[in-house]
C-alpha cells in the first residue's frame, strides 16, 4: 500500500481506496494527481492530505485531458494550495 493511500485509510471508504493514486508528479513545488473518476468526490481530501503531509508541496493540481499537441500540453485544474 502506498504512503498517500495509508494517509487516506480514514478518510475516504475502503471500497474507494482502490481508487486512489499510488503515485503523482512533482515539479517544483506543485503535485500533479490523476483522479480515477469513480473516486472524484474525493479529491478535495485527497489534494488536502497531499498538502498536509508533504510541506514542499504548495499547489495540488489534477490531470483532466491526455498530454495533446506537438508541445506535449495537458489540461490541469487546480484542487488545493496557493494559485
């Protein structure tokens, strides 16, 4: 089990845990995390506890399209932290 999904052990249900990432990039100061979309009422908490328990973190944003174009750019929305 991974470190983020002990740290959500009770904060969201056990049957969502699944869902929840294993892993998110890092670029800089800002988290970037893929929410699976059965678990999305979730990731509030989630970009939250992300926030809490990693204190070089400031900005969690979420993936929401697939990487497009010939300059390999995504669309990002912003879940938690400084803008």
């Amino acid at each position: 089990m991974s470190k983020l999904k002990v740290q959500l052990h009770n904060k969201i249900p056990k049957s969502s845990l699944q869902y929840a990432p294993n892993s998110y990039d890092v670029i800089g100061s800002i988290a970037i995390i893929d929410i699976h979309p059965k678990i999305k009422r979730y990731q509030k908490v989630i970009a939250n506890i992300l926030l809490k328990h990693n204190k070089n973190i400031t900005t969690i944003l979420k993936k929401n399209s697939s990487i497009k174009g010939t300059y390999r750019i995504r669309k990002l929305t912003f879940l938690a932290g400084k803008r």
